[in-house]
C-alpha cells in the first residue's frame, strides 16, 4: 500500500465527518446563511493562517503557488469582514517537510471538495450572486492538475518508513482539529 492510499485509510473516518459538517451540508443544500458563511471563512482563516505562516517561514518552495490566505483573506475583505486572524495560543511548528506535507496534503485535497462547494455557492442565487467565490474555487479549472502535481511532488519525497508515519499521524491531528473547529 502506498503512502496516499494509508492517508486515506487513517483519516477515512474523521474526513467523512468533515465532509457531512452541517455548514458544509448547508452549502450543498443552497440552505447556508451569509452570517454562517462568514463564520466558516472566518474559522478557515484562522485555521489555516498560523499553518500557512509556519510553512511560509521555513519550506517557503512547498507552499509557493498554493497560499491560500490570500483567497480567504480576499472573500472575507468582499463581504465587509476583518483580514485580522485570531491569534490563538497554538503555533504549529512545521519543523520538518513531513509534518509540512501532513498539513498540505489536507488543504490540497481540500480543493477538491472546494470545487463542488464553490459551485453550490455559486447557484445560491439569494446570497451569493455579487460575490467571488475565491478559496473555495482556489484553482479553478487547474484543480485537478494542481492536486495530481502535489500527489507527485509528496511522492516524490522519499519519505523514510518513520517520517511516512509522521505525516499520517500529522494528517490526521490536523484533521481532526479541522473538525473540532468546524463541528456546529
């Protein structure tokens, strides 16, 4: 079995929960408010910005092309709300590409789903008709060529059995905080 298919077998539990969140569910069903909308940005960006940084700092050539602050920080900007993140007590320390690529692997495939959420954003027309879907349509069209890339450079990495364990178990904290942050 190789690394990807283990990922998917450790965090196929906590990953169906993420995708049956009820804010998630609500986008799908065209039922989502624009206040709980900006409270899932807003918890994304706080989320994902101490992560993004902590990468930024130290494996800058990982995350080149794939910053995702900017798109929430731009949806959030349109509809009125604060770039500010809460800081939180927590700064993850990226201290290794396997703990990075544990992190990345899940806001890369996140882009996957993004794309079907994007266009249920876009065909609620009550709240959605004057605003840029940016993150959540991070690639656009490249989606699918943009995660078939990650899959190849993350596979490309020659991970040692150790450091393989690492980013599973660092893929599957991190979506586990994911849900904590999202469940509603």
């Amino acid at each position: 079995m190789d690394l990807i298919q283990r990922i998917k077998m450790e965090t196929q539990c906590i990953h169906h929960q993420i995708e049956n969140n009820s804010l998630f569910t609500k986008i799908i069903t065209k039922e989502i408010t624009l206040p709980e909308y900006v409270n899932l940005l807003q918890i994304l960006y706080d989320f994902i910005s101490p992560y993004e940084y902590s990468i930024i700092k130290k494996h800058p050539n990982l995350i080149s092309g794939r910053e995702k602050i900017p798109l929430l920080r731009a949806d959030l900007l349109q509809i009125g709300q604060s770039d500010q993140y809460k800081k939180n007590n927590y700064i993850p320390e990226i201290c290794n590409k396997a703990i990075a690529f544990g992190y990345l692997y899940i806001i890369e495939g996140s882009t996957l789903g993004g794309q079907v959420l994007s266009k249920s954003l876009k065909q609620n027309n009550k709240l959605f008709t004057d605003i840029t879907i940016n993150y959540f349509n991070s690639y656009g069209a490249d989606t699918r060529r943009k995660w078939n890339e990650f899959l190849a450079i993350l596979l490309n990495q020659n991970f040692s059995p150790s450091q393989e364990e690492t980013m599973i178990e660092t893929t599957s904290i991190i979506f586990k905080k994911l849900y904590y942050l999202v469940r509603i």
